[in-house]
C-alpha cells in the first residue's frame, strides 16, 4: 500500500497550511449549511408538512425528533468515515461525505409532503435525515485533522480553527437564506413552497465544494504514517481500546458546547416565536448576527489556545456558560430583541473558548494512526446528546412550564463540561502523539 503513496514533505508550508484551511473551511461550511436547515425547517414548518395529523406540540416533539435523529446516525458515520480515513486517507472521505450530504439534502427539497405520501412522508423524511447525519458523522474529523496536520507546530490551534468556522458559517448561511424567505414571501408560499428552497440550492453549494476539496494534498502525516505502514486494521476498536479515557473526556468536555448550541440555534427559535411572542423573521437575522460574531470569536480563541494552552480555554468558557445560564434566560424571556442579542453573545463567548481550540485539543489528544478515531468518536458521542436538546427542552418547558428547567440543564451539563475539560491533559507543548510499535498494528 505504502508504494502507491506519494514521499512524506518534509514539513507543511505557510502557503499549504492556508491552502489545506481554507479548503476545510468551505467544505465544512457547506456541510453544515445542509444540516442546520433541517433544524430551521423543523423549528418552522415540518411540524405542518410532514406531521401535520397530531397536535401542535406533538408535531413539534416528532419534527426536533426526526431532527434528533441525525445526531444518533453520527456516531455511526463517524466510526465508518473514521476506519477508512485512518487506512485509507483523510482526503477521500472528505469528498464522500459531501457527496452523501448533498444527495440526502436535495432529497429533503424534493420530497412530497403528507398530503400527498401519507405516513410515508415522514418516514422518508427520518430515512434522509439519518443520511444526513451519517455524512456530517465523518466530516468533522477529516476536515479537523487535514488543517490541524498541516498546519506549522506553533499554530495547531490557530489553523485548526478554520473548519470550526464552517460551522457558524453554515448557521448564518441556512438561517439567512430562510430569513429573506421569511421577509419576502407569505406564510402560504412559504408553507407550500418556500422553505424547499434552501436544500435544492445545495446543489450549487455541493459543486463547489466538490472543485475546492479535490484539489488539496492528503495529510503529509498521514502519508509519513503510511511510508512506515503504521495503519491499524480495525483502528476504530484499537482507538477504544488504547485511548477509552481521551475519548469519554474529550466527549464531555463537548457536551454542553454541543447541546447549548442547538438550545439556541434551533430549540429556542421555536419557543421564542410561539411562546414568547419574538416575530419569525427577527429571530432568524438576530441568530444570524450571533453566528457572525461566532467567526472572530472562534478564530481568537483558537490563536490564544497557542499561547496560553488549550485545556484553561475549555475550562474557562464552560464556567462562564454555568454561571451565566440563568441570567441568559431571563433575557431571553424579557422579549426584548435587543437582549436576547446580549445574552446571546455572552453565550457565544463561552462557546468559542471551546470551539477555537477544539480541532487541535482532540486531535493531540491520538497518535496518527488512530486519530480521525479518536477525535470522531469524541465528537460525535457528545452530538448524540447535543442533537437531543431541542427535544430535551420542548419536554422540560412541557412538563414545568418554566423556561428557567431549561436553565437548570444548561447549568448541569456546563459543570460535567468544566469536569472533564479539567481532567484532560493539556497538549499544547507535547504536540501531535507519534504512532509507536506497540500501537501501530499492520
């Protein structure tokens, strides 16, 4: 295998490291552009299309479930796309996982409704959202560990988050473009045709994605790992079995940066539209303004993580998230749009700090061998609990009928956070693991 691989470089240059960042930047854009419309269309109208033969507040429980259901396909898409892109490559199964997210979106757009399939609709609905969740499952890890890898030693941080961007990005992106539609059309048109929009136009997204990741190099870690034939066969239960601690602290260390996300991003533009009276179209630009101001934020900290360490940035951003949960609720409540904004961005803050050094603090966390493994499993175990917070929420408020249960659970799971954040070991000077003999099998 070894002999089809091109030499090892000798180590990533400037002009690659930006090369390789960007690429991963507009791809994990793309990515995850497709998976938060679904969130979007599932806050605003699945509920009415698709479920539309029980109660309101039951079609709202069935659409963030059959949203929920993307995140338990994660993991799943994660330890596949992990396998293969620790035997075979990083690049291949970034193109894959495009491919696969593009297909299950555009089929989103197309799919008829319940007045037309009957029960089959939603069935196919939670089919192609599983789809979803499989490609987005093996893209985070691919996408972190080709900028990380070939990013200069003294900026992992920094040039591991660029992909972290793609994440706001796509968030702005999907919730813009619903946002003008929102603005422009009317509740019928949107209804009936409108909320399609945004998954056909993937299409053009997919392409150019496609032209972007095809035309970086693989990893050259990667490739120095394959010159040594350091592959594992099964590197994903070699990851579990060499590294279960990295990768159960890394996963709680992401839980409540995850989860608060969707709280925000998805659960809360239901809540705020029904229950607390902020006008639709508002709360989409507001979130749009909030993932914006995500951008700078997550690259700042990201850069501070090169200098100051990894560990205190998760530490620190998740006891802000704890000791501001409350007070963010209570803002939110208010119905003012202008604190809600306030609150907003204190959250962000907290979420960055994570977010910024994240790429670089997982991936140092595993030798090469094992590292899209590891990163991947830690990422997507803490997505399968993120991906159950809107759903989480709908049931809190359901059964207290207090928005501040929702707080108490935001504050739980910022202290579990804080705990493993603590427990992790920081890896700012040791770097990325070298594979070993005995952890390297062939």
């Amino acid at each position: 295998m070894s002999s089809t691989v091109p030499p090892a470089s000798p180590g990533p240059a400037l002009r690659s490291s930006r090369k390789v960042a960007t690429a991963s930047l507009v791809g994990t854009t793309i990515e995850w552009y497709d998976f938060f419309i679904f969130g979007t269309a599932a806050a605003l109208v699945f509920n009415q299309v698709f479920f539309p033969s029980v109660d309101p507040v039951t079609g709202t429980l069935s659409a963030f479930g059959a949203f929920a259901v993307g995140f338990i396909a994660r993991p799943l898409g994660g330890a596949v796309f992990a396998h293969f892109g620790d035997r075979v490559g990083r690049k291949p199964m970034l193109v894959y996982s495009l491919l696969m997210m593009g297909a299950a979106t555009v089929g989103m757009g197309l799919l008829p409704g319940y007045d037309t399939l009957g029960v089959w609709a939603p069935v196919l609905l939670v089919t192609l959202r599983f789809l979803q969740g499989f490609g987005v499952g093996g893209e985070w890890g691919g996408a972190a560990l080709m900028a990380v890898e070939h990013a200069p030693s003294h900026r992992r941080g920094f040039y591991g988050s660029w992909p972290q961007v793609g994440v706001p990005l796509g968030l702005v992106l999907g919730t813009a473009t619903f946002a003008v539609l929102s603005a422009t059309l009317t509740d019928e048109q949107f209804l009936a045709w409108g909320w399609r929009v945004p998954f056909l136009a993937s299409i053009a997204l997919i392409g150019v994605g496609m032209w972007i990741r095809l035309g970086v190099h693989e990893s050259p870690v990667f490739r120095k790992a394959m010159d040594e034939k350091a592959a594992n066969r099964m590197p994903v239960l070699e990851a579990l079995r060499t590294y279960p601690k990295e990768i159960l602290l890394a996963a709680g260390s992401f839980l409540a940066t995850n989860s608060t996300f969707y709280v925000s991003s998805v659960w809360l533009v239901t809540y705020a539209t029904q229950s607390l009276s902020y006008d639709r179209t508002t709360i989409l630009a507001a979130n749009s303004v909030l993932s914006l101001s995500d951008i700078p934020l997550i690259m700042a900290f990201g850069l501070l993580s090169d200098r100051i360490g990894r560990r205190p940035m998760f530490v620190g951003g998740m006891a802000l998230l704890a000791v501001f949960a409350v007070p963010y609720f209570w803002l939110v409540s208010t119905g003012s749009i202008w604190l809600f904004l306030l609150g907003g961005l204190v959250v962000q803050v907290a979420r960055s700090a994570v977010y910024g050094p994240q790429s670089a603090f997982f991936a140092e966390q595993f030798s090469t061998s094992m590292r899209y493994s590891g990163a991947s499993l830690a990422y997507q175990i803490a997505s399968i609990l993120g991906g159950l917070a809107p759903l989480l929420c709908t049931a809190l408020v359901a059964l207290t009928g207090s928005l501040y249960a929702v707080a108490g659970y935001v504050v739980g799971i910022a202290l579990v956070s804080m705990v493993c954040s603590w427990l992790m070991t920081e890896t700012l000077r040791s770097g990325l693991r070298e594979d070993t003999a005995a952890g390297a099998r062939t």
